[in-house]
C-alpha cells in the first residue's frame, strides 16, 4: 500500500515524469522478454573467434583465495573481478572504506591486504560480538543499518569514506536506507557497492533503476555558433558518474569533478550535407 501511494503521490505532483515512466512500461517488458527467451548458440555465429580468458588471478583473489584458515571470508567468485575493476585505484594510497555485515571478520583483513597499511577500516554489524575484530586500523560499530539514527550519529563521528560496501542484513528496506544515508556522504571519486540482491524481482533493484532513471536526464541546447551541443546536469547528474549493475551486485561511482554540462563539440570542417 505504501509502494502504492508513493506511485500516486509522484503522478499527482510530476505528471510529466510519471508519464515518461508509464511510457517506459512496454521497453521494460519488451526487454524482460528477451532476457527470459536468451538462447545463443556459439556455434551458429560464423566468424566467431574463440575467446580466452586469462588464468591468471588479480590481487584480490590471490588474498581470498590464500585464506584458508583463519577468520571467515564468504564472496560469490565473480564479485572478485569487479570489485578489483572498481577498487584498484585506490591500492596503496590512504583511504578509508566502510563495510556492513562483518559476520566472521575475513573481510576485513582482505580490505587491509588489500589496500595497503595507509587503509582504514570500518566494520559495521548489529551483533555485539564482532567486536573482537577491532584492532588498531579496524573500528568496529555495533548498529542497525536499517535505523537512519545510527547513520546520523555514525556519520557524525566519522570522516567521509572513499569505499562503503553494503554486506549486511540483504534486506532491500535496509538496502535503501544505507543507500540514501551514506551514499551523499562518501567522498567525490569513491565507490558505492551493494552486494547479494538476489532474485529477479527486488525492490533494491528496482529502486535503483529509478536512480538510473535520471542518470539520462537530457536538456538540450545548441552552442554558440553551431559549434556542438550542450546538456545542462542535474544536480544527481553532477554527483552520480556512473551505475554499473552485475549479477547479485551493484555499483555506483561517484563524480571526481562537479561539471555542471555535458559537452559534445563538434570538430573538423567537412561535414556530410545530410547531418545538416
């Protein structure tokens, strides 16, 4: 019911939005199709070169895959490669990264392997217990990620962070709500991940797909003298570079420079008459 409200609040109040995404419907579906009918055969597609993919392990998964004993450290395979992909930039430099759901405390030393001895890691959970894996370079705080009341007084004490990766409760309300409170508050340049948003029906998922929404947000005009076109951004389009979304997984980074356009400009002097 609240969903519900939501929906008619937000067509009551932008009928040109809400008419933009009614008018998305029948995409989403049309894509929904396809992705459920996906059936490629390789082997009918001539020209196909063989792809092979390296053997060889990125840094991240040489330091899950040697944790043997020890602490426990619990990764579907496949979030490795991306979280290096997203990551690496921030190797050996002093950093701070926040991530919720400790559990058994694996991670933790994995981020600090990781990112070098200028890294500073803050673990969140709800359980008193993972405490124990506080140390000198590792906080601990014990919290609901669900209660923006944490957050507030988290946020507080805390300086901004360059990483948050949400690990924690897998709940899409508190998916949200950690989202919305941190998410301003991570340093320009940094990453935002959100693990484990299992099934092809979330709400998370969802949700993000509205956020994705105004990623494409376009309000175009011509440059002086028809030198190109210009896009004016949207305040999320200035902070918001990029959402990236993988299987289980999400990524959002976070604009380094605060340009307040896009900018096409056009370049050359010969241009073909039919672009006129």
């Amino acid at each position: 019911m609240k969903n519900i409200l939501v929906v008619v609040k937000y067509a009551l109040f932008n009928p040109r939005n809400f008419i933009r995404l009614l008018s998305r419907i029948p995409y989403i579906i049309r894509g929904l199709k396809y992705a459920q009918n996906w059936n490629v055969n390789l082997n009918e597609l001539e020209g196909l070169k063989e792809n092979h993919k390296s053997d060889a392990e990125n840094q991240i998964q040489q330091i899950y895959n040697k944790n043997i004993v020890g602490p426990g450290v619990w990764k579907w395979a496949h979030y490795l490669d991306i979280y290096d992909r997203y990551l690496k930039k921030f190797v050996g430099k002093k950093m701070s990264l926040v991530e919720i759901g400790v559990f058994s405390g694996g991670s933790l030393g994995m981020w600090q392997n990781y990112f070098g001895e200028n890294s500073f890691i803050h673990g969140v959970d709800i359980e008193e217990a993972c405490k124990v894996y506080e140390s000198e370079k590792i906080a601990i705080h014990i919290g609901d990620q669900g209660d923006r009341n944490f957050w507030k007084k988290f946020k507080q004490e805390n300086k901004r962070a360059d990483i948050i990766i949400d690990d924690g409760g897998h709940h899409w309300e508190q998916q949200i709500i950690t989202l919305e409170e941190l998410l301003p508050w991570l340093n320009d340049g940094g990453v935002y991940i959100c693990e484990d948003i299992h099934g092809d029906i979330h709400r998370f998922r969802a949700y993000c797909e509205g956020l994705a929404f105004y990623i494409d947000a376009c309000d175009i005009s011509v440059m002086p003298a028809d030198s190109g076109l210009i896009s004016q951004k949207m305040d999320f389009q200035r902070d918001i570079y990029s959402i990236h979304s993988y299987g289980f997984l999400l990524v959002i980074e976070k604009s380094e420079n605060k340009d307040h356009q896009f900018m096409a400009k056009k370049n050359g002097t010969e241009w073909q008459p039919f672009l006129k």
